[in-house]
C-alpha cells in the first residue's frame, strides 16, 4: 500500500507561495529515495536528494517527525556530500 503524505498549512500557504516552482511529487521522491537523511531539532527530519528538473539542484526536505508529514522544502545551495 502506497505511503500517505500529507502536507502542514505552513508548507501550503507559505512554502509553496514563495517557492512557486516547487512540486509536492518532488518531495515525496526526495523523502522516498533520499541521498541523506537526519534528525532535527524540534521532533523534524531533514532529507536531501537532488532533483533533476532544477538543474540537478539538491532539495532539502523537512518533514514531522512522523516522516510523511512534510513542513518545508527548498534548493540546499550549501548541501556537502559527506560521503
């Protein structure tokens, strides 16, 4: 059975009103097969994965700490593979 997502209001009318040019599908794929993940402060998880479409541009994802509610979500210009 196919994961559930859902998405906080702030992600609806703030994330995606200033980052017009973010897709939903992008930060399900991000969170679905991510290059890196770790856990937050304040119960959150961060997940990085790059995404084509912008370029090959890292998009950083934050969810709640269930990991399928996503909060925010935007191009990590700083993001450094540890690897």
């Amino acid at each position: 059975m196919p994961t559930l997502y859902t998405f906080t209001p702030y992600f609806e009318k703030e994330v995606l009103r200033k980052r017009s040019y973010i897709k939903k599908e992008w930060c399900i794929d991000v969170i679905e097969n991510p290059i890196r993940v770790e856990a937050q402060e304040q119960n959150r998880y961060r997940f990085w994965g790059k995404i084509d479409e912008l370029d090959g541009k890292i998009l950083r994802v934050i969810t709640l700490d269930d990991k399928v509610t996503i909060h925010n979500a935007f191009p990590d210009r700083r993001y450094k593979d540890e690897n």
